[in-house]
C-alpha cells in the first residue's frame, strides 16, 4: 500500500498567490493567434480565392464559345 501524505489545507490554500500583474501575460498569450496559424489562413484564403475565380474563368470562357 503506497503512503499518502494528507494535509489539512484545501489544494487552492497550497498554491502560491499570483498577483493580477503575473496572471495578465498569461490571458494576453491565450488569446493571440500563433503567427504560423494567421500566415497559413491568408495563404488558404488566397489560394482558394485564386481556384475559385480560374474556375469562374473557365466557366465564363466556356459560355462564350458556344
């Protein structure tokens, strides 16, 4: 049977306090996009843009042949 420390404090009573000022970087990470993520979201948009018009393009040149 493995020993068990039991203490008397509560686990919130155990952590060390963090002042409003340690926690704000914290929140201001969370919340920020990473920098690869936003780079490959413009690049989809943009490749997808680019498809989407060649194929209105063939579609366009396609009516006028007939």
């Amino acid at each position: 049977m493995p020993d068990t420390q039991h203490t008397s404090q509560t686990p919130e009573a155990q952590q060390t306090p963090q002042t409003p000022e340690a926690h704000q970087p914290q929140q201001k990470q969370q919340s920020k996009f990473p920098r690869g993520l936003i780079i490959r979201l413009i690049a989809y948009l943009f490749v997808g843009h680019l498809f989407a018009f060649f194929v209105y393009l063939l579609f366009v040149l396609g009516a006028q042949n007939q």
